[in-house]
C-alpha cells in the first residue's frame, strides 16, 4: 500500500514538472500568440487604459525612484494616452510631458538625442 502512494506521487510530480509552462497568452481566440508577443487581444474590440484626470493621475503614487516605467494611461483631462518614463508623464498625443512633473522636457533636441542637459 505504502509502496503504490509513493509510485503515484512520485509519477504526479514527474508529470508535473514536465509539463511545459508558457508565458504567452490569447484572449480572445484560440490562436497561439507570436513569438515576441507576451499577451494578445483577438476581439473586435480594443484594449481600454485606464482612465483618470490629470489631478488623479498627480495624485497617483507614481515617482521617479519607483519602477513605474512604462505605466499607461488615459488622461481624461487633456484626452490624450499618457505614459511614465521614470521622471515625468509624456503625452503621445505631441510627444512632451505634461506640465508639473520635473525635471521638465527638453525642447530643441537634435535628432541624434545632442542639446539636452
């Protein structure tokens, strides 16, 4: 008896530990994902953001020793997708960052990134 518990758990974490564990996810469909893609959304919808003033995104815990980098939004106040880049929230819609945030954009950068201290 003791001896065919053991042969099961035994067989149970082999096949446990050879299953092949995938860090890539579809939703919406059964499609695999691409190589190089972590998640994809197969709906006829899209991916809605967050969405919060730009007081509640201010008053939002983000700083620029946190690891917040690439944090998304959507900033109801200017209608605009936002994004942190470890010291101030850039606006896609015209690429600068918004207002309180310091240290604040840098204007009249070259194209090989020069003229910004």
């Amino acid at each position: 008896m003791k001896k065919n518990l053991f042969c099961m758990w035994l067989s149970l974490l082999a096949i446990l530990f050879s299953v092949n564990m995938q860090a890539q996810m579809t939703i919406g469909g059964k499609k695999e994902p691409e190589a190089f893609s972590v998640l994809e959304l197969l709906n006829k919808g899209g991916l809605r953001l967050p969405q919060m003033t730009t007081a509640e995104r201010d008053a939002f815990a983000v700083k620029a020793t946190d690891k917040g980098n690439g944090l998304t939004i959507y900033n109801k106040t200017t209608d605009c997708v936002e994004y942190w880049n470890a010291s101030r929230w850039v606006s896609l819609c015209d690429g600068t960052s918004q207002t309180t945030i310091s240290p604040q954009p840098c204007v009249d950068v070259a194209a090989d990134g020069t003229g910004c201290d």
